[in-house]
C-alpha cells in the first residue's frame, strides 16, 4: 500500500547524520541541472563525504533512499530522514520546499 511522506528536500551541502564513532558528513554530490533553494538537489546514489574516526576506517557514504514518486534525472529526490547505505540519514533539507511521495530504496538495502 503506498502512503504519503512530506519532508523537506534535500540539497547539495546538507548532512547526513553520525553513526557510532563517525562523524556527520555533508552531501557532495548533487544534480548538475536541478536547483533547489540556489543548490543543486541530492538524489538516490549521490555521495556524502566519506567519514572515520580515530578507531576506525574511513568508508564512502551514498544516500541509499528516497521519494519514489519525485525523480531528478530519473533518480528519486532524496529528503530530510532519508537513510544513508552506512547506518545515518539525511538529516539536512529545505526550509520551504517539501516533498511527498512514496519512499524509494535501493535495492537489498
């Protein structure tokens, strides 16, 4: 059954949040033709800077969800509260644009 989730838009430069020893890191990857709040917008796949900790590796982070009815070069929009593939989510998002969809993710995720 599909329901509706109203969050805000995420963006290039949002953050996705820390996970045990890791810090947040900031969305790096946007679209190169869609502009949200003067940003380019975070899409399913676009990466976060990759994070570590004094204890641990540094891995890569890529935003694993997002609104499956809301595609940007035909990749669904990521939002506020959508999961990052290492354990965070994005926790980052536009003030004034919201968007309200199914949720998309990827696969085995």
């Amino acid at each position: 059954m599909a329901y509706i989730d109203t969050r805000p838009a995420a963006r290039l430069g949002d953050i996705g949040s820390a996970h045990g020893c890791y810090p947040e890191t900031p969305i790096i990857e946007g679209s190169a033709d869609v502009i949200c709040n003067g940003r380019p917008v975070a899409r399913l796949g676009d990466a976060l800077l990759d994070h570590g900790c004094s204890r641990c590796n540094s891995h890569p982070r890529m935003i694993a969800a997002g609104a499956a009815g809301v595609l940007v070069n035909g990749r669904p929009w990521a939002r506020q509260g959508d999961a990052v593939d290492c354990g965070g989510v994005v926790q980052g998002g536009s003030g004034d644009v919201l968007i309200g969809a199914r949720r998309s993710e990827v696969p085995g995720k």
